[in-house]
C-alpha cells in the first residue's frame, strides 16, 4: 500500500452494487491522504517516482489524515448513493499547481486515538472497481472534458464521442478493455459516465 499526498482539484465516485458508478461529492480542492490504486503502485515500486500526470484516480486510505474522511466530515458529498468502494477521480484540468507526493508516515497508535471513524470510513481493504477496470477513469475524464465543451450533448452523444476518440488512442495505456478490446458506446455510457451531467 502507498499513501499519497494530493493537493488539488478532483471529485469523489462511488461504485454501485450493480457495476455502475456514480458521483458523491462536488468538484473540490482536496488536501489531503490517498492510497494509489494497484497499477500507480507496480510504476512507484520499480520507478520510486511520481508521475502526476499519469496518475488519473486515488483510493481512500486508512491514514489519519485521509481525505475521503475529511469530505464526509465537512459536508463535500452529496449522498444521492450508495458510498461504497469510492475513488477519486483527478479533474483534467487542473487550474492551480497540484501537489503529489508521498505521504509522511504514520503510526498505527495514532489511528487508534483519533477512533473507529477513521478506520470504517476509510478501510484500505475496499475493493475498487479502477483497480481492475483502468479504463473507466480514463473514458470519464474524456466525457467530462466533451461535456465541458459541449453541455447540449445526450449522455448517448458523449459516450459515442468517447468510443471514438478510445479508438484513435488504443494503442494509449487505458484505452481498451480486457484483451485489448476497444469499448463499445453502451458500455461506456453503462459503467463510466453515469451522472455526468449532473
């Protein structure tokens, strides 16, 4: 497990029961603790580096200092879900200098005297849908940004348009699926763009 230290703009989601997803909180600055998921962490182990740029969502994490705590604490989400196996999904455009580093460490004492809050609401043990599915982080910020330029479009628009930009890039790490298979419209429209034009 790696702890990280992000400091910049990006929203929560949340993983349903029934494989889609759905957004739980605004578009906020964060300032605050992550766990990387699977992938980001095989890149840190062999590289000890942090490439901000390639990393695309963050998961919470059991460090006192989590962040997905602090925005259930602080009112950020908005329940209108289950918020079960939630991720952190980078904005694309980040207006503000970002941070990224590795977190300080932490003693398991520490989590003890701040109580069992901390260790429920930000288990490390969650399974996380992006670990598996690395593609889905990556077509939402696709359809977020053609959302941004064109708030007109049905959800059926967007996903097409993501289909299609996918293709273009699928030589391109998540841009396929399991086997190299480009993703069909319906498919990102089901699992990655649920709420998007909320």
């Amino acid at each position: 497990m790696v702890d990280v230290f992000f400091k910049g703009k990006g929203q929560w989601n949340a993983w349903l029961d029934n494989g889609t997803n759905c957004t739980i909180s605004r578009e906020y600055y964060a300032n605050g603790v992550f766990r990387l998921i699977e992938r980001d962490e095989i890149a840190y182990k062999h590289t000890k580096s942090l490439e901000v740029f390639k990393v695309k969502a963050l998961l919470p994490t059991e460090h006192p200092d989590c962040e997905y705590s602090k925005m259930k604490k602080w009112g950020r989400g908005s329940i209108n879900c289950e918020m079960a196996n939630p991720f952190f999904l980078l904005s694309e455009v980040q207006s503000m200098p970002i941070t990224l580093v590795i977190a300080a460490p932490y003693s398991s004492n520490n989590i003890e005297t701040k109580g069992a809050e901390v260790e429920t609401e930000c288990n490390p043990n969650i399974a996380s849908e992006v670990a598996k599915y690395p593609w889905i982080p990556e077509a939402r910020k696709i359809g977020e940004r053609i959302y941004k330029e064109n708030k007109k479009l049905s959800v059926e628009q967007i996903a097409q348009k993501v289909h299609s930009e996918m293709t273009l890039k699928k030589s391109e790490e998540g841009m396929t699926g399991r086997g190299g298979k480009i993703l069909s419209a319906e498919t990102i429209k089901r699992h990655a763009l649920t709420g998007i034009k909320s």
